[in-house]
C-alpha cells in the first residue's frame, strides 16, 4: 500500500523498541562532493554538512554503481544493482513492488515517510510505496512553486522547493508518534540543473570569482573517443536557460568559458548553500527534541557532478568526480565523532545497512553489503577491496555519453566503452568500436592519461580484467 493510509493495518512488533535508532535520510541531487568544505572545497563552504562530519563519520570513497539520477536511487531503495532493479536509464521506471528497505522498516513497525524527489515514475506501481505519507515532485520538478504529487492527487505549492521539502519534513516530524521510530526521506531535487538559487541567496558570489578547476581546458587527448564525444562541455553545450543571461559581446572563446563557468558554477552553490541551511534546520530540530542521541543522520547525493572538471557540467562517466558521492553519518550512540573512513562503500550498501541498524534482516536479493561494522570502526578482513560500475544509456540525444563499464580499485580503473546500447532504453542504435581506458590514480589523480596500450601496466590490464570479469559474475551481470 501507499499513501497515508500504508502503515495504518502494520501490527505493532514487540522486538522493535525506540531503542532502535530513528533514520533521517537526506539526499541531494547532483551535489559532488568537492562542492562541500567538510571534503576540502576550494570553491564553497557548507558549515551545517561539515557538522555532520565534524560529530559523524566521512566516508572517502563511496562510489555509485551507475551514475544516473533514476538508476541509482532504485540501487539505493533496494540494495540491488541497476539490471536488477530493471531501472538501467532516466527512461527506465521502477516498479515500487519491489522490497526497499522503506517498505521493509515500516513493516517492521516504523514510522516512514518521503518528501522531496522521488524521480521513479508516476501512478500505478511506480508511485511511492512503503511509507505511511509521502509527497514529492513531479519527474525532476520545479525550484519555485512546484507542483507537488500525494495520495491525494497534484497541487502547487508556493516557495522553494528546498525550504518546502524540509518543511513538509518538519511538519511530519512534529505529528509523528513519538513512542516509535521513524525513518524519514528528505530528498531534495537542488542542485540539480537548471540551477535556480532562492531570494536569500541569489547574490552569493556576486563578488567574487569562483577557482577554476584543472581541467576546465581539457582537450581529452590521451584518451577514448567516448571523453571527446560526450556533450556536456561548458564551452558548448550549456543552453540560454542554464546561463540566465545571454553572453556578452566581443568575448574570446577562452572569455566566453571563463564567463560561462561563473553562471554556472554561481547558481550551482547557491543552490547548494540553500541546501545546507536547510540541513541546519533539521539538525536543530533534532537537537531542540531530544533525538540527536537517538537518530542516524545520513548526508548524501544520488551521484557525484562534474563542476567544470574536464571542460564539464553532469555525471554519467564512471571518472572520479562523476562516480564519487558525498557520504556523511551521523549516530552518537556508535559513530565517533571526527571519524573518516576510506573503504570502498557503495550506494548498493545503504538498504542493507539501514535494515542491519534497524534489526530487520536484509534479504537475500540484496547485492551489498552493511556498513554497521565501518561505522563502529571495525573493518571486516573481507570487506570488498573494488567495485563495479556500469552505465547503461548509451549516447542519448542530448548528452552523447558513451554505454561503458569498469572496475575501480584503491588505485587503478578499467574502463570498456563497449559500442553499443544492448537494447536499453533511451539508447541510440549508433555503434562504435569498443574502446577502453586504464587510469593509474596514484600518478594520474585527475585521469588525464590512459596507460592501457603501455607495456609496463600489461600486467596490471590483466589482473583488472580478470577482477571486472569476476565482478561482472558477482553481479549476475554477463554483458
């Protein structure tokens, strides 16, 4: 069942106990980790997230297994990998029968709820299930007065979608049954493009010029066709609504990049700065209640952003700033405060390990694992030492991103551009030779080199290849 109407048949459990921690899931959209100080931002601070890490944990190397909005919220619902879940690309919708670990919480006796972005779908069974009230956007929907949808049907809501979102989260709070647990979803759409900032903040930065990065100028020598082909460039592709304001006369093309990357990159932090205040009004809810003892707070981002890295704005690309995802926990009760964490951790872990803190076995479809023990410190001897990644929506009509698989290590990536859609959706029938990539990022942090055809890293291809061959098996993924 969905709606508000969902928890009301649920019998009460005896086991489950307000011992058990409460859940507050924050989730941004596009927001890289590298937009955020408490990850040593050159470009912004973020003074409400880095809280959350200065009194939680820092995760420096959670990774998404498809860096795609829809995909991976569907992974990070059901703790399953993308061909799994049946939701491989933006046009793909999921199948809200499926067990997520909302679902499986509210049977279990907690309170749920959803508010924000849910970008799975519209009516039948791709509408939310599995909490007791839910209200979110429509697709990627609007900054200012969104059209919000509910069991009761589409209205418009006045404001800002970000200060709406947590204050339909508030409001939820302050009604819930304070004798049980609750596990709640606040999932914005910012900083998602277009990137329109709200009142409060749509001066921020007009002073100032924002750092450029590195690779602002890259010309994607040293590496596959796919990097060359892809349209998501700032120089090029951004459209009249992204930039707000048309382009001066009489700049250089050099001028022009430079003066496209301040709108862009501007509009991004305002929106993330509004973002952050609103976690701050969260935070102080809980502490103003008494719950910050007793409530996991997790922080994160349906997928890394590139912020001009590479000459580019978007994800998709399984390249560092694209893959990596802001990962921040907050548990008093088991988390020390100040602490960082360096394994590799998955948006395929998260459902097993809000079922693993809230005492509800995880179930056997579940392709992640629990990060209980890392957030206590203690790193199991088999904890997974690389990941698999793979993106599904071959050369699109608008992005031109190439359908690629790989695997990361703690120090290398391989990566097959494969050629062709396979039949995903959204795909273009186009097909290109296969192409592949090796990055060495202990000596190429920023992969701006492919050493995959060099004679020294023969051996290293072969181990990587046999790892992503294992992977790929391990998945019960056999492309």
């Amino acid at each position: 069942m969905s709606g508000a109407a969902a928890g009301a048949g649920t019998p009460w459990r005896s086991h489950v106990t307000q011992t058990l921690p409460n859940i507050v899931f924050v989730m941004t959209d596009d927001h890289a980790s590298h937009a955020m100080s408490a990850y040593g931002s050159r470009i912004n601070t973020t003074p409400h997230l880095d809280r959350l890490a200065d009194e939680g944990m820092r995760f420096d190397n959670c990774f998404c297994t498809n860096a795609l909005c829809t995909p991976s919220r569907a992974t990070i619902l059901t703790g399953m990998h993308s061909h799994r879940t049946g939701v491989t690309t933006l046009a793909t919708h999921f199948d809200s029968r499926l067990p997520t670990f909302a679902g499986m919480l509210q049977e279990s006796g907690y309170q749920t709820a959803l508010f924000g972005k849910w970008h799975l779908g519209h009516g039948g069974v791709h509408d939310p299930r599995g909490f007791d009230e839910w209200e979110v956007l429509p697709d990627q929907g609007d900054y200012h007065d969104p059209e919000m949808i509910s069991p009761a049907g589409r209205h418009v809501r006045e404001g800002y979608a970000t200060d709406i979102i947590t204050d339909l989260a508030l409001d939820w709070l302050g009604r819930r049954d304070e004798e049980r647990p609750f596990c709640l979803l606040v999932h914005h759409k910012a900083p998602h493009r277009p990137w329109e900032p709200d009142e409060k903040h749509a001066h921020m930065y007009d002073d100032v010029d924002i750092p450029e990065p590195d690779t602002l100028r890259d010309d994607y020598a040293g590496r596959s066709e796919a990097a060359a082909a892809a349209a998501m460039r700032v120089a090029d592709d951004l459209n009249p609504r992204d930039l707000k304001e048309p382009v001066p006369d009489g700049l250089s093309a050099d001028e022009e990049l430079a003066w496209k990357y301040q709108r862009y990159i501007k509009d991004y932090l305002r929106c993330v700065a509004s973002v952050d205040d609103n976690v701050g009004r969260l935070l102080d809810y809980l502490d103003d209640a008494g719950l910050t003892e007793d409530t996991l707070v997790v922080y994160t981002s349906d997928q890394g952003f590139f912020l001009g890295d590479h000459g580019w704005y978007d994800k998709r690309f399984m390249y560092e700033e694209s893959l990596r995802m802001p990962l921040l926990i907050r548990y008093p009760r088991q988390i020390a405060a100040g602490s960082v964490n360096d394994d590799i951790v998955l948006n395929l872990d998260f459902a097993q390990t809000f079922c693993d803190l809230a005492g509800v076995p995880d179930l056997p479809t579940m392709q992640g694992r629990s990060m209980v023990p890392l957030l206590r410190g203690e790193r199991p001897d088999d904890w997974r030492t690389s990941m698999y990644y793979r993106y599904w929506m071959h050369d699109d009509s608008i992005h031109h991103a190439r359908a690629h698989y790989g695997v990361r290590t703690d120090r290398y990536k391989l990566i097959c551009y494969y050629g062709e859609g396979k039949g995903a959706p959204g795909s273009s029938d186009r097909r290109f030779d296969p192409e592949w990539e090796l990055f060495d990022l202990e000596h190429d942090p920023m992969e701006l080199r492919s050493v995959y055809d060099e004679p020294d890293y023969a051996a290293v291809r072969k181990d990587l290849e046999v790892e992503l061959d294992r992977l790929q098996r391990e998945a019960g993924d056999l492309p």
